[in-house]
C-alpha cells in the first residue's frame, strides 16, 4: 500500500455502528473482491471491496469479516479470515498481513487463517437465526458478474437454508454516506494530490500538445503523491471531444483556440476525489467561451449553496435546473418558448445539460446513499453543472466536492484549486 497508515478508531467505530443497525442473533458476513483474471495468468490490479475496506480497514485479497455483536462466545463477535502467510507466499508475492498487523490495521482481536473458516462459521451458525448478507443495491449498479461475495453467498444458503436472511446493504448505504472526520481528512488528502496534479498540467498545456501526454503528467503527480493513481477513468477532452460525456480515448492533439474539458482525479487509501475543469489550449477564452464559462460557473456556486441539511436529492435536481435555464436564456442557447413548451420530465434545460448535478463521493466515486432521504452534516457530494454545445465545437463542466455542514456553507474540499476563468488565464500564462 502507498497511502500511511489510518487511525483503526474508524474501522472500530465503523463495525460499531453497523452492529447497533442488527437485528438480535443475527451474522453479518462480508467478502473480499477477487483478483479478476485477464488471461493467462493476467490479473487485473486488486481492488479491495469497499464494505469490507469500510468495516475493517483490510486491503488484501481472499479476506473474510464477520460480524455476530450478540454471540455467546464472546470471541466470536468480530471475526477477521485472512489467507495465510508463510515464507513462500512472502517471497513470492511480498509480505501479507500477519494476525498481528490485521488487528493493528483493523481493532479486530479474532484472526483465524481462511482454512479454518468453515469450522468456525459453524458454531457461529449455531448460535444464530438471521444471516446479513451483503448484496449490491447501488442506483448505479449494473453488473454481470458474479462476484466472490455473490459465491460465498450461494454457498452459504445452500449449506443453511434454516436461517433467515436479511440485508447489509441499506445499512451501509446509510452509514458510509455520512463520513468521519478520519475519512473527511483522507479525502481531504485525495483532493490535494487532484490539486497537485492540476496545477501541474496549467503550465504544460499548449497548443499541439496531445491528450495523453497530459494524462501522463498527472498520472506522475498522483503517484508521486501516494495515490494508486485515478480515482476513474480520466477524461481528458479538447474541443469537441468534450461533447462525448464518456470520452475517455484522450489520444486527440489539442488545437489553438479550442477548450480542453478534464475530468480526472486522485483517488488516496481507496477514497476518491472527482474534479472537472475546463481551460483553454492557447491560455486564453475567447469572449463566447468565458460567457458560457462563468453562466456554468454561476451555477456551480448556487447549486453548491442548495447542499444544506434537510435538502432532498431529487428537489435539489429541479431547483438547479431552474438556475440553469436562466443561463441559457442569457446565453440565447433557449428561448422562452422553448422553456414554456418544455417537457416537464425532460425539461428544455436538458439539452444542454443532460447529466446529473451531484452525487455522494467517498469509497466509491458515486458513492452509497439513499437519494429519497433528506442530506445530512458530513455526507460529500459532488457539485457539477456543464453546457455542452456541439455546434460551437465546445463543451464546459466544472466540479468540486463539497460537504454538508450542519450550519452554514457547505464546505469546498476543492476550495484551493483554480476555477476563476481570469486566474485560470493567469496561471497558465505566468
Ligand atoms: N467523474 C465521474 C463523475 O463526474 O461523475
Ligand atoms: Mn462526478
Ligand atoms: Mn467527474
């Protein structure tokens, strides 16, 4: 791991506040990613599944956590199944977490080694009426494989098909939306590696230059940093490239007088950070441009004011769009027949910008939370309006990520990175 050690008080705190969300006599069990193939004996790079990362702190392949906070054996409460580690695994693939250094990352007492878990689920099972199984509800979830937790799962209802079962997944929605201080300081950490990188690439920018080179600055500045490195898949796009929302080739040459569209950032210790910005190739805006510019970033602002307690998603959603038809208007992109005939479920605005304003940020880019529950102190959302517009060969989205606070402002993680079209001029001309 790159990232410095974290405070095991979260992890602590963390399986205390999902042990007080169970049912009585009930087990909640949580499973590692795998460690996804290519071919051959290719493997993806490992990705620690977030619940497990969240509960336990453990950032390592073929790990177990259980959860039984009314277990008659009291050494049973909180359960850690690593994989082994001997001399062949050390030299072979590098040191893996003993039992000592799972309970300094974690605060769990009980580690076993993965081959005794069978044994030690069944006297669990003993005790036991309710599994917790953890499924994957996210709004955004769409995926075909089956995952490693999704085999266990199968594996245990096959094995104990008397238990009943119950669902981890709402909980962890709640609890992972609202962070702590812990996880706001190392996102805090993620966004200043973002920061790093940015402004790294304000002096580099220049007309000819092609989009990967500039994905390669940054990709250097993460990992200098102690980043893995992107927190998703950079988007780095020049003039009408940025029209295209996934555009993620970043293999065009970024021509004078265009825009370049960046949407990238630095994930630190499995938290992520989500920026986008918009600068101009030769240094400057052209007069069109930063009149789009600053009506995107006057959204920005007054959709960032909307992010307070009590505010629910959706509400949230329709008060933005307000704010943006009004810039269009201004801009001349809409006119008022367009907005008085418009389609209330695709309202006109929508043209222009299609996308979502913000979403929760944490462990996950889109991270968990229940949209139809009011916003809270300490959930972190992002801020992101754009224009995109096809026929001007341009489009522009600027985004940072704030949080709630329970009075006043909402809070800008990003506040210390250029936005300001006539400072973002300044720096790439200094
Ligand atoms: N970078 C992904 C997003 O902005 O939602
Ligand atoms: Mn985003
Ligand atoms: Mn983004």
């Amino acid at each position: 791991m790159k990232y410095q050690p974290i405070n095991s008080a979260l992890f602590i705190k963390n399986r205390k506040n999902f042990a007080s969300l169970m049912q009585k006599n009930s087990l909640a069990i949580f499973n590692s990613n795998d460690i996804y193939p290519i071919s051959a004996d290719s493997t993806m790079p490992f990705e620690q599944h977030r619940d497990l990362f969240y509960l336990s702190g453990v950032d390592q392949e073929e790990s177990v956590l259980m959860l039984f906070p009314d277990c008659p054996n009291e050494n049973l409460r909180e359960v850690l199944f690593l994989t082994e580690t001997n001399e062949h695994i050390a030299v072979w693939e590098g040191e893996k977490l003993t039992k000592e250094a799972a309970f300094n990352t974690s605060g769990v007492q009980t580690v076993f080694w993965l081959q005794d878990l069978e044994k030690v689920l069944f006297e669990m099972t003993t005790y036991c009426d309710t599994f917790y199984i953890n499924t994957n509800e996210h709004y955004r979830a769409n995926i075909v494989t089956e995952t490693r937790e999704d085999r266990f799962t199968k594996w245990l209802l096959a094995k104990y098909p008397a238990h009943s079962v119950a669902k981890s997944n709402p909980i962890l929605q709640r609890l992972r939306a609202v962070k702590d201080p812990i996880e706001l300081d190392l996102m805090q950490q993620a966004c200043d590696i973002t920061e790093k990188g940015f402004r790294r690439i304000l002096n580099f920018i220049q007309p000819g230059v092609w989009e990967y080179e500039i994905e390669a600055e940054l990709i250097h500045e993460f990992i200098k940093n102690r980043s893995k490195g992107f927190a998703y898949t950079p988007i780095i796009a020049s003039g009408n490239n940025a029209n295209v929302l996934h555009y993620i080739e970043n293999n065009q040459q970024c021509k004078a007088g265009d825009l370049i569209l960046f949407d990238i950032a630095a994930e630190y210790a499995n938290y992520k950070s989500d920026l986008s910005r918009t600068v101009p190739v030769s240094g400057k805006f052209s007069e069109r441009q930063k009149a789009v510019y600053n009506a995107v970033n006057h959204v920005k602002k007054e959709a960032t004011k909307l992010l307070t307690p009590g505010t629910i998603w959706k509400d949230y959603h329709v008060e933005v769009g307000g704010i943006m038809t009004a810039e269009l208007l201004k801009l001349g992109l809409l006119d008022k027949a367009d907005v008085q005939n418009e389609d209330k479920n695709w309202p006109a605005y929508k043209k222009y910008f299609m996308h979502g304003t913000s979403h929760h940020i944490g462990l996950d880019t889109h991270d968990y939370g229940l949209l139809h529950k009011p916003m809270e102190a300490n959930m972190v959302f992002t801020v992101e309006p754009g224009i995109y517009i096809p026929k001007e060969g341009f489009g522009i989205r600027l985004e940072d990520d704030v949080v709630v606070q329970e009075n006043g402002a909402p809070f800008n993680l990003m506040g210390n990175i250029p936005i300001e079209a006539e400072e973002i001029e300044d720096l790439m001309n200094a």
